[in-house]
C-alpha cells in the first residue's frame, strides 16, 4: 500500500509541476509557413505576416482598372482591399469568387486571394534560403523554402503591396 501511495503522490507531483512550468516555446530555428498554389504552382506566405485566414468570404466588386482589384471584403469588422494573389503575379485572374483570402498583419491592412490551399508547414531554418532567382515571384519573395521536395518562393505581404502600389501587375 506505502508503494501505490508514492507512486500516486510522485504522479501528482509531476501532474503539478507540468503546469507550474512554462510551457516549451517555438522551436529556434523553424518557420510557420503558409502552403498555397498560384496556377498550378507551389508558393508560401509566412504565417507571421498573415492576421487572419478566411474561407468563403464574400466580396463586394469595385469598378476597377487593374483587373488583379477584386474588391471589398468585410474580415471580422474589417473592410479591406482584397487582390487576386495569382493575378499579381502575372497568373490569368480567378475566375469567380476566391475561395481562401489571407489578411496582412502589416498596416495598411489588404487581402490577398487566392484558390488552393495547400496546408501549414513549419520549415527548418535549414530549408530556407535567400531568394535569388527569376520568374514570377522576382521581386516578391524574400525566401526561397525547399520542403518535401518542392521549392516554394516565401512570398512577402509588403513586396506585393509595393507591387500592388506601382501598378506591376
């Protein structure tokens, strides 16, 4: 009986003690990133620069020039510009609504749009590497990450935006 009592009492000691301690923190030297395909190509946005990630949002078409411009889009209180990630980057316009919009965590506040999402990734520090390269994604991504044996440009929310701003599109 003096066994079980001590075998118990160490189990609520350990119980206790694992919620006394500070819980682990991210793991130095990975990457939350955000999987997407724009025209059949793999890309990623780091999940540190997105605020929200939406599903069938609704969006209120503007007249517009640029046709990468889809519109409104109403994101928990927030009315943000909402633009067709693939357009922006040279792919044909969506065709009808998007189904995923990705919120900037950076002001000023956007939408960027997009058809497939591919899942979350958290990449090793080693798997990521300066982007230097040509194509679509020149000037728009900051990382190139090579995981699961496909190479995704690490796109960034502010480069678009600059895009955006100057009418490369």
């Amino acid at each position: 009986m003096n066994e079980a009592l001590s075998t118990a009492q160490r189990l609520r000691e350990d119980f206790d003690r694992s919620y006394a301690e500070a819980p682990p923190g991210r793991v130095q030297g990975e990457d939350s990133l955000l999987a997407l395909s724009l025209g059949g190509e793999p890309y990623a946005l780091r999940v540190q620069d997105i605020a929200r990630l939406a599903a069938g949002t609704a969006l209120t078409p503007l007249p517009s020039a640029p046709p990468a411009f889809l519109g409104l889009a109403g994101l928990r209180g927030e009315l943000l510009p909402a633009w067709d990630l693939g357009a922006v980057l040279g792919y044909a316009p969506l065709r009808g609504k998007p189904r995923w919009l990705a919120s900037s965590a950076s002001t000023p506040r956007w939408a960027a749009a997009f058809e497939r999402f591919d899942g979350y990734l958290k990449a090793p520090r080693e798997d990521l590497s300066p982007f230097v390269g040509e194509g679509r994604a020149q000037g728009l991504a900051v990382q190139l990450c090579c995981t699961g044996g496909l190479l995704r440009p690490v796109l960034s929310f502010d480069k678009l935006l600059q895009a955006i701003r100057k009418g490369e599109m």
